[in-house]
C-alpha cells in the first residue's frame, strides 16, 4: 500500500548457524543496514523487520517467516524486501514458488539488493540464482556431514553429553562424568541387575526427587526455548530409565550416526543399520563395569516382580528364563501349602495350559527344587572343569558349529521366534478389541495383556541371543572363553541363587514328563517318569556333554 508517495515495506533478514561462523558480511546487522540504507534513498517506508537468526534456509518453517506471512495476508504491507536470494531461502523449489508466484499473485513487490532480483522487472538469470543457492546449500551439508563423520571415526563426541556426562572443559569434543548425574546412571545400572524393573526404578527416584534428565538440562546445562523447557518433566518414566540401560555410552565407548536425515530439505530422520553405525571403543572414562551393563541387559523387559515384602509370596529365581519345551511358553510358579511345608508342594508349570486359551498347551510341570538341584549340579560340573578341558570344549563346540543341520535349526528356531512374535502382537490387538466391545473385562484384559508381553519378552531375548551366535559374528572359541572367564569367579556353588543363575544361564527349557511303557499319566505316586532338562549358557548355547539333562524322579502327583 500507498501512503502519498510513501511504500510501506517489510524487511525480512535470515542467517543459519554455519553463516554465521563463515561469513560476517551475512551478518544480521550487515543485512538490517544494508536495507535500511537502500529504504532511505528510495523513500521507502520500513515498517518492520522479521528476523530468523540461527535458521537455515533449507525449509520455510522458520517463526519469523511465518509471522511474516501472515502479517502480509493482514494487508500491513506491500512490499518485501532481503539482502539477496539466498536470505529467503536455499531450497531452489520453495524460493522459486515464494518470489515468483506467492508475491505477486497477492499484490506484493519483492526485491533484493545484492542481486538485483525484483518482481516489478523480468528476471532472467533467476532460475540460475535459485539452482545456485540451492547448490550451496547441498554442499554446505556435505562439508557439515564430512566433518562430524571425520570426528565420529577419530571417537570425538559431536553431540549433546548423555545424562550422567558433559563435555570436558578443556576439550570439548570428550566426555568426562558430571559429578551430579553420574552416580544416579550408576544406581539406575545397580537396581537394574539386581532385578529390578525399569518402571519399580522410576517410581524410587520419583519418590527420591532425583531430576529427570531434560528437566536437568533445561535447569542446569542447556539454554532452552520457552516451548523447549516447557515440555521437560519433572517425573521420571520406564522409558527414560529403559533408553539410559540400553546406552553403551556408559561402558566408555562413543556410539554415533545411528540415523540421518531423510534428504537435506527434510527434518524426517530414518534409522541406520547397526552395522553402519561410527562407533568407537574407550573414548572415555565408563559409568559401569562390562559384567554390571550385561547383566542390567539381561534383565530389561523380564518383567520380573519381587515381592519382597510379601513372605507368603514364592519368589522363583526362574522367572524369564524357563521355558515351556512344548509351545515356548514361561513356566510360573505353583503349588499349594500342606502341613506348613512350602517347598515340597512348589511347581513351575506351563502358562499356556489353560482349557480356556486356544490352541492350549497339553502343559509341561516340574519342581522347583528339582530344577534348582539341576541347575545347580550342572554348573557345578563346568565350574570344576580344568582349563585344558574347557579348552576341549570349546574346539569340540567349533566344529559343531560348522554342521550346516546346527545352522539349520537355529535358523528355525528364529524364524519361530520372530513368528511368535507377530502373533503376540495380533492377539494382543484383538484383547484390547474385545475389551473396547465389552466381551473382555478390564481385569482380565490386564492379566492376559502382562502374560503376553512377558512371553514376548523371551522370545526377544531369544532372537538376540541366536542372533549373537552366529559364526560370522563372534568366533566360538572366543565365546567359549569368554564364558569361562565367568567360571573362574566362582569356586563352589552351594545354594543357587537369582543373580548367579542370571550370571550363567540365558534359557531353560522343561520337556514333558515320559513314562514307562509309553504311558500318558501316572498310575501311584511314586511312578517313575523321566523329563528333559535343556539349559542355553551365556555365550556359548547348550554343551553337548552336560546341558541336556534328563531328569530321574518317581511322580510326585
């Protein structure tokens, strides 16, 4: 608009982060002058200035554009103008459109100083101008990337400090503990493998008063946007606590480029595969110990409840690890109490054998302390093993390990796994269906929902565990090795206990019980029976001499 002779205009000044290190003749304060200069001598009204600073201009969603924009709708002005194109922006589609259509289709004039670009006049050489700006943002993103992957490889750390780190004042581009949050990642590691689970973890440090990790860096470390600091909470969550046991930033090793962003014009990012990400090991000082991280990993997602409160409550050292050999399934604790005695009359039976379940179990049962004794004695037996035997052992192991038929059922194995998997997640979708239609009732719902993820669970840990075993990926011998470093902790195992058994083994499976004469059930009490007795170690998998156990007992039901 008009006001006598006077053109009411708007100044629109932009200037991205890597800018402003490289250029100061791009400088928001070189930009304002020269456009108020240029106002002056063409008795041009500057009604307001619209600034983006630290923006880059590879999108338009940047606050004050957007302002800018709608100020524009409201009629306040008719006239635009930048220091050059590139002030607009980088993106060759999105300036190209804004200069050249959206401008002028509503009445307003646009223009540049440095290169002459105005919507009054013909402008020639634009299309070359929008391709060249474009170009240099394209290569301003290769450099940026070429740095950070040059920094990645040489095991700097070129992102925001994870919680219980910061920077080190000397050398930014190293972690050193922060005096604060580092003892918290340590307690959290601690709960973790003594069998806690992530969500009884967050509720202690809620009732502790222990900040939160955002809501620590908004306090403490970080300079925040009002809505930035907003969204910080002042509670913890299992997620939060799950995403600190999973970071093997805490071991010492710097772990980075696990995604990238869709293109360059887009904020979308999409993950990396592991194989590719830059990681690079004792960069700086660990928050745990190797033995302290495996064991907070083997215990995420057991689901595990202690009850240490409740002595009427049997507190199985099993649970997550015994498996039904039949369908897959956990085996629970059961049982009864007759005459005071608790132990004699204590079952871990299959979960899956219920007549109401579809496609039921026919149902695997075992006692507890015959498992224990089990267990117990089998590990014994690799406990009192010499290192020449172990060693035996293990080139024993890497020959089997290059049968194709061992290859071939494990593959199987997985591939039951992953199958499982989908299932669970299928039928956990129809509970809540049928809880939102009202055939399934709340109680109900939350009991099935909690088996369901629990058996998930497993089943996760067994993909990860065949996943680890492959060949490729770990020779055996080093497995085997490592696995008997464990051993050599231990001298005599007397009473078995959760932590040691969590220590060892990674899976137990229970057979169904076989009776003389081809028999189904047993005819007296003291029947004889026999039943497997599968045990899956850390590392190393089954031992061929002495993890297959078939258990000798008369029939105690």
């Amino acid at each position: 608009m008009r006001t006598g002779n006077k053109t009411l205009a708007f100044a629109y000044l932009r200037l991205s982060n890597e800018e402003a290190h490289s250029s100061e003749s791009s400088s928001i304060a070189n930009q304002r002058q020269m456009i108020r200069d240029y106002c002056q001598r063409h008795s041009i009204m500057l009604v307001r200035e619209f600034v983006d600073d630290g923006y880059s201009g590879g999108n338009f969603d940047r606050p004050a554009f957007q302002d800018m924009l709608r100020q524009l709708h409201d009629n306040r002005a008719n006239m635009v103008l930048t220091k050059d194109l590139s002030r607009l922006g980088r993106d060759m589609r999105e300036a190209s459109y804004y200069a050249e259509q959206f401008f002028p289709e509503h009445g307003i004039r646009y223009l540049t100083i440095a290169d002459n670009f105005d919507t009054a006049h013909e402008n020639v050489m634009a299309p070359f101008q929008f391709a060249m700006n474009e170009v240099y943002l394209r290569d301003g993103s290769r450099k940026v990337k070429d740095v950070l992957r040059s920094k990645r490889e040489n095991g700097q750390y070129c992102a925001c400090p994870p919680y219980g780190y910061r920077k080190n004042p000397s050398d930014k581009s190293r972690l050193v503990p922060d005096e604060q949050t580092a003892p918290i990642v340590q307690r959290i590691f601690q709960r973790a493998a003594a069998g806690d689970s992530s969500r009884r973890i967050a509720l202690d440090l809620n009732a502790d008063s222990v900040i939160p990790p955002l809501k620590y860096r908004v306090l403490f470390r970080d300079d925040f946007s009002p809505e930035g600091a907003a969204r910080a909470s002042d509670l913890w969550n299992y997620t939060t606590v799950k995403r600190i046991l999973k970071n093997p930033v805490y071991l010492g090793h710097t772990l980075l480029g696990k995604s990238r962003k869709v293109s360059v014009k887009s904020k979308k990012k999409v993950a990396i595969p592991q194989s590719d990400w830059a990681v690079t090991l004792d960069t700086h000082p660990p928050l745990v110990t190797q033995t302290l991280y495996e064991q907070a990993q083997r215990n995420l997602g057991r689901g595990q409840r202690t009850n240490r409160t409740d002595g009427d409550i049997r507190k199985s050292i099993f649970s997550g690890l015994v498996f039904c050999a039949r369908c897959g399934h956990a085996l629970c604790s059961c049982g009864t109490v007759y005459k005071g005695e608790r132990e004699k009359y204590w079952y871990l039976s299959c979960t899956h054998q219920r007549g109401d379940i579809a496609n039921h179990c026919d149902g695997v049962r075992i006692k507890y302390a015959d498992l224990m004794e089990v267990v117990r004695r089998d590990l014994n037996d690799l406990l009192a093993l010499t290192d020449a035997q172990a060693e035996s052992l293990a080139r024993a192991a890497a020959e089997r390990e290059q049968s194709a038929s061992e290859r071939t059922a494990r593959q199987a194995r997985l591939r039951q796994a992953q199958s499982r998997l989908l299932t669970i997640d299928k039928i956990i979708t129809k509970l809540y269906t049928d809880n939102a239609e009202g055939r399934l009732d709340d109680d109900r719902l939350t009991r099935m929902v909690e088996a369901l993820e629990q058996e998930s669970a497993s089943h996760q840990a067994v993909i990860a565990e065949l996943s680890q075993t492959l060949p490729q990926q770990e020779d055996t011998e080093e497995r085997f090795r490592r696995f008997f470093a464990l051993t050599k902790q231990y001298s005599q195992i007397d009473v078995l206990d959760r932590e040691t058994l969590l220590t060892f083994v990674e899976r137990i499976e229970v057979g169904p019980k076989q009776f003389a004469d081809g028999r189904r059930k047993a005819t007296h009490r003291n029947t004889p029976y026999q039943q497997s007795i599968r045990i899956s170690y850390r590392f190393i998998g089954e031992i061929a001499s002495g993890s297959t156990q078939a258990l000798d007992a008369p029939c105690n039901f």
